[in-house]
C-alpha cells in the first residue's frame, strides 16, 4: 500500500483546518504498509478528556478512543485515527491525490496522538509530531489498591480501585460483570474491565461510553519512515516539540535521532501525562 509521508507534513502545516479550493492541487502517495496481527473480539469506546493547557484543568480536549481486544494483543487509540487509515488505504491505490481527497483526509481530526499496542508483556507506543516515532517497552506491572466504593456505569455495577503510575495516582472504577482485565492507555491488571479511570488532578479522564463486538483488524503501522528509538530519546523529542512546535517544521529543534539542537523561540509550559 501507499502513503502519503514527508509531503503530508508540508499539507498538514500549511493546510490543515483550511479548504483546498484550487482544482489542479494534487500530491503523490507514498509507501504505507501495516503488520496485521488479529481480529478484535472486544471494542470498548472511551470518552478521553485530557488538559490542553497545563496551567488551568478547564482547559480540556475530547476525543473519543477505541481500546481493541483480541485473544494475544490489544491496542488503544482516537477512533478517528481508524477513519485516516481506511481513507489511507482506499487512496494508496492511486498514485496521487487531488484537493477533494485531500480535504475529506484532514476534515477527519486526530486529538489523541498516541497508539498504545499490546503483545506478549512488550507494549508498544507509536507518536506523531513532525515525524512518527516508536519505541517499546516492558508493559508496565501496576500496583492497584482495592479501594472501598461502588459506582454504576453503562449499568454495570463497578468497584474501586487506585494506582499511582508514572508521578500521577489514578483512581479507576472496574466491573467483574465483564471479565477482562484490559482499561483504557496502558491501565490493565484488575479482575475486570477498566470502566472509568481519572487522575488525583482531574487533567486526565477515561469512562466508556460504548461496548461492541464487531470484528475490526487489530494492527501496526510499519512504514519504513517510523523513526524507531529509545523512551528517553522520545520524551526529549516530545519536550521539545510541545516548548516550540514551531521549530519542527524548521528543522532547527531537534535531530530526529533525538540529539539536541539548541533553539527556543517561546517559553510554554509543558506538562505530559507521564511525569516520570
């Protein structure tokens, strides 16, 4: 298959949010491959609103996030980031697009960035911000606290329980109605499905709003351009972006090897939802 890579950064800082109009606008596709593992047996919908601006927790953004289930890996994504794909796909058999392909692309709007893949205690985490960086991990051992405390969800009576990962404490609600021990991000490990779970700070929020069993691929996206590195690298290169985004689509912040290249146009805050 076929993808757009280096041109669609240029069309997304240029473009995004904005109408195409001009009829002989068009861009080639580029190699976009996927490694297909499995069919979902679950799909959970989850509400995610998450802080925009660190410095004030009303200020939120919502996406709506799929959490896919199969029999050996699971994977957590914006629902949204479905829809690009399947338009992916359908053009990458074409050798370019138009303005009318191009705009349906971007009138679809991705709010949460990361995937989070599962399989076989190894978690994978795939990013975008000039570029799409990867890197892997051991999934996390969670050290939930069963807590005293009822809660009803979709109507399903759930339970209590509280973790601390990663400097934030999180307070989830489970129910053992549905017994699967998958939630929402990389949160897993109780004697039922993860209904609801926040942070002590209220700036991240997770409750499912749907439950089906319709089977959808469950995969991974393989394009040769993922820049594959390290968490450390990662989080360099995110810190870096969210300080001065501007600077990305320069070249002048950081190598995408993650070393450093000194430049700072602005002073924003930046706050991610993993502190540690």
């Amino acid at each position: 298959m076929k993808f757009y890579s280096l041109v669609f950064s240029f069309v997304l800082s240029f473009f995004s949010g904005q109408t195409i109009t001009d009829p002989n606008f068009s861009i080639k596709t580029s190699p976009y491959e996927v490694i297909n593992f499995e069919n979902s047996k679950h799909s959970i919908y989850y509400k995610v609103s998450f802080s925009n601006n660190p410095l004030s927790k009303e200020s939120k953004r919502e996406a709506i996030c799929i959490l896919q289930i199969g029999d050996r890996v699971s994977k957590f994504l914006d629902f949204n980031q479905l829809k690009k794909d399947s338009l992916a796909e359908k053009y990458s058999h074409q050798s370019t697009i138009g303005a009318k392909e191009t705009n349906e692309f971007f009138k679809i709007s991705v709010l949460w960035n990361n995937v989070i893949f599962k399989n076989n205690g190894i978690t994978t985490v795939q990013d975008r911000f000039k570029s799409v960086y990867q890197y892997e991990e051991n999934s996390p051992k969670l050290n939930w606290n069963l807590a005293q405390g009822n809660k009803e969800i979709l109507g399903y009576q759930c339970k209590k329980a509280i973790v601390r990962y990663r400097g934030r404490e999180y307070t989830a609600w489970y129910t053992v109605d549905i017994p699967i021990n998958k939630g929402p991000y990389v949160f897993e490990g109780l004697p039922g499905l993860i209904m609801e779970i926040e942070d002590k700070d209220q700036k991240y929020h997770f409750v499912v709003v749907g439950i089906g069993k319709k089977p959808l691929p469950i995969y991974l996206r393989n394009e040769k351009n993922i820049f594959k590195t390290t968490r450390e690298k990662f989080r360099n290169v995110e810190k870096t972006y969210k300080e001065n985004p501007a600077a990305f689509f320069t070249g002048k912040a950081y190598n995408e090897d993650g070393t450093p290249i000194v430049l700072r146009q602005q002073n924003i805050r930046y706050e991610p939802m993993e502190l540690d």
